[in-house]
C-alpha cells in the first residue's frame, strides 16, 4: 500500500520503519532531511509541514491510499481534514478534534463538561484581573500555561520557574501582550505532585487500545533540572507497567482516556488516531498534565521498537474503524531511549554542526537508531536547534536496556548532550521511592 507520512522528527522516523515493516511503499513530507525517512522512502518532499494544500496535492499526485501524521502544528492546520476531503484516510485526527491538544482551555472544559476524572483544578484567564483571581482561588501552588502549542516549552511551575506572586503576574503578561501560543489567553493550574507518565493508545473514533506505559524526561539536564524540552529520553517497562505504576493506576488511566475519546464524540469531534495522555500520579491516582494529538516524541520510539503487530494494518483501522486489542500486540520487553541533542538545546542550540553516526557500530551493540531534526547534506549529517536522534536499547529488563542504549551512544560524535541518567537504575529506585513517600507508604 501506498503510504503517505508527514514530519521529519524521531518520532516520524519509527513511524516510518514500522510502517515499511511490511512492506508498505512510503512516501513522505518533512521540514528538514531526515535521512532515515528519505532512505526507507520511496519520495520525499521537503516542504512546510503545514503547508497544507502542497500536502495534499502532493498525496494525490502519488496516489496514497493511507496517510499518518506525526506532529501537531499540520493537524492544527486541519491536514486531516482536507486529506479526507480528497478521500485519503487518515491515521490522524482532524482539526476539531486535536484541539485536546492544540487548546488548553478545550480541553479542560471538555473535561469539566463532561465529569471526565483525573482533573486539576484550573481557571482559563483572559486578562490579568482573570489571573489575579485565579491565584486568589487556586493560591500561588500553580502551574502558569499559554493556552496554544509552544512545542513543549510554555509551562511555567510555581517553584521551580515561578518563584513567587509576582512571577507568575510578569509571565502572565507576557503570554497575554505577547500571545506566546497563538493567542492572548492562558490556563492556570492546581500545581500536581507525584510522578509523570505517558499513555498513548490508539483510537478509531470510538474505541481506544492503550499500548505500554512510558515515562519521559523533560528536563534538559540530568537530575531533572534545567529547561523543560520536548523530551530527552524515556523508557518502558515489559508488559507495559512501570516500576511506580499498578495495574489498577494504568486502568484508571485509561478510563480518563476512554471518556475523553467519549466527550469528543459527543461534542461531535471523533477522534482518530494516536492519543496521547501526559498523567501525574498523585496520592489521589493519575491526573492530567496534558493531551496530546499525536504519538509523543520521544514516546513514540519505545512503544512502535516493540510493537510486533502490522502498524499500516492499526493505521488503517484506525483511519476506518475496527480496532481490537487482539490486532495491537506489544512484545514483552523493556525500552530505553536517550536523544542525542545539540550541544546547547534547551537554552542555545548549536544548529548546523556536524554529527558523525557510526550506524554498523550502533547495530553490533544491538540498539536501534532513529534519526531526528537533522538535515543530511553531502552525505554528512547537520544538527538543526531540535533533537538529532534517539537511540533506543531492547531487552528483558530496563538495565539491560539501558546499557545497550549507553554502548551505542558512544559511536555519536561532534557537539552533542545526552542525559545519560535517564533509565538508569538509581533513577528509576528514586522514583519508585518518591512515588512510596507521595502515597504515604514510603
Ligand atoms: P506540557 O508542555 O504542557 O506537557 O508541560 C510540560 C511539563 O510541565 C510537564 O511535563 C510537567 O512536568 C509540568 N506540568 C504541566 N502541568 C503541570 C501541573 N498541573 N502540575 C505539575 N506539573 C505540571
Ligand atoms: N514527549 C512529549 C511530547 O511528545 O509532547
């Protein structure tokens, strides 16, 4: 089958490996020269992903008969729609439905709306009147958000970038004078406590099939400090749990995620595709940071190095309706995966600097590797100011997992950073124990 599949990132990458898996003809739209895309494609077209006319057209021209879409900004645009409008189904939702991620405020009222569980507490303010009363409410614990997409990096949390009243007042304003996200409006937010994981499913509109947990890791610099960043690294658990998280917190979590799929539908925005739910667990059980419309990156190259069923096939479904658990099966393993970034990213990037990527080096260690935001020219490989690529160890267990991602690592070179404590077992003992101390067990 004919395949379209748009982005250029780490996490397009697995999406296009384990669409080739079986034997699919890809043909691709990305921003940047993402080598791994273009080797495994049958075209490419470099273009702005968000143009979204040139996407189509271009779609047509080759005569896709399926198209997936891995980041935000073309859904927000509406290319699910207008790809469906010209009778390609989509793997990916359509503008009304991304809002759960492309808007704050949507969300969360849809949420409120809908008794949906798993809330903070937030107010949706407008002007800084707004904003003063919210911290009046909600007291100054908060979590400061511009309503629109700000690629990971708009979140402000009270004691760790706010420090105090008058903090959270000036980054108000900005995001209101400014309209950082698009828009002159932001959501402020009960600040949760506990630990952050990511369940991703997929969804056909009316059913949803959850894949396995993963945690991610946000921050720029190890020991979870720094920047927030679109992600640095994560890793999974075999059979799907994590070593903080029960069985009964992954249902919970999934039920929040069922009735959200449910308030769409009735709001009259069916949601296909890849959902992506970012939860805190509390004392109280998950919460919810933050919907995504899409797989998450780095999430998206845990779950599809494991994912042994035919993903065109789960695209399709999902495109059309039918989807089951028995046609999503996920191997038994535990994942690690660290980014490689340029030297600098979360505050000063260094884009345009070579990288040098052994890649049999990498395949004798047993790790794969995805490529990222990297543009390849002249058979060298450049960095750009976003991720260059992730490498993603597999095995048994999470330490072993995360050794082979360490090996491979090392046949990297030029001006990069990795957070090589993310998977690593002193890590992960921290958070089992701060997840026992939240519930009072500890
Ligand atoms: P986002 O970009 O919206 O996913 O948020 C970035 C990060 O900010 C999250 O991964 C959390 O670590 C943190 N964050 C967002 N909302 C909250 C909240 N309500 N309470 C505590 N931390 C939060
Ligand atoms: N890793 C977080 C995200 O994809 O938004």
């Amino acid at each position: 089958m004919k395949i379209l599949a748009v982005g250029g990132g780490g996490r397009e990458h697995a999406i296009v490996e384990a669409l080739a898996r079986s034997g699919n003809d890809i043909y691709a739209c990305m921003s940047n020269s993402n080598p791994g895309i273009s080797r495994r494609a049958k075209d490419c077209l470099l273009i702005n992903e968000k143009d979204v006319l040139k996407v189509v057209e271009y779609a047509k021209s080759k005569g896709v008969a399926l198209a997936v879409i891995g980041p935000e900004a073309p859904l927000e645009a509406g290319i699910a729609d207008a790809l469906e409008a010209a009778e390609i189904p989509t793997a990916s939702p359509s503008k009304a439905a991304a809002m759960i991620e492309t808007s704050k405020s949507f969300s969360r009222e849809l949420m409120l709306k809908h008794g949906v569980a798993g809330r903070a507490k937030f107010s949706v303010a407008n002007d800084i009147n707004d904003v003063k009363k919210a911290i009046d409410d909600l007291g100054e614990s908060i979590v400061v958000k511009p309503t629109g997409l700000t690629g990971g990096k708009g979140v402000k949390v009270f004691g760790e970038h706010l420090m105090s009243r008058e903090d959270i007042i000036s980054y108000a304003k900005d995001i209101l004078e400014k309209r950082i996200g698009g828009s002159a409006q932001l959501v402020i937010e009960e600040k949760l406590v506990g630990e952050e994981f990511t369940l991703q499913a997929f969804c056909d509109g009316m059913r949803l099939v959850p894949m396995p947990a993963v945690q991610d890791h946000k921050r720029a610099f190890e020991g979870d400090k720094g920047p927030n960043t679109g992600g640095m690294g994560a890793y999974s658990q075999a059979g799907g749990l994590l070593p903080f998280l029960s069985e009964d917190d992954y249902h919970a979590a999934v039920g929040i995620m069922s009735d959200v799929v449910e308030a769409l539908r009735k709001e009259g925005a069916e949601y296909k595709g890849v959902l992506y739910g970012q939860f805190m667990l509390t004392k109280e059980g998950p919460k919810v940071v933050e919907f995504n419309a899409r797989f998450g990156d780095p999430e998206a190259m845990n779950v599809l190095s494991i994912l042994d069923s035919d993903f065109a096939a789960i695209c399709e479904r999902m495109a059309g309706g039918g989807i089951s658990m028995n046609g999503a099966a996920f191997a038994p393993r535990a994942t690690v995966c660290k980014y490689v970034v340029p030297e600098g990213y979360g505050t000063k990037p260094l884009a345009g600097e070579e990288i040098k990527i052994d890649e049999a080096g990498i395949a004798d260690e047993g790790a794969v590797l995805y490529y990222a935001n990297v543009n390849a020219s002249d058979g060298r490989v450049l960095t750009t100011t976003s991720r260059s690529a992730g490498i993603v160890g597999v095995s048994e267990e999470i330490h072993d997992a995360e050794m082979i991602a360490e090996r491979a690592i090392k046949h990297i070179s030029g001006r990069i950073a990795v957070r090589h404590d993310i998977g690593r077992r002193e890590m992960i003992e921290a958070r089992v124990r701060h997840m026992k101390e939240i519930r009072g067990d500890a």
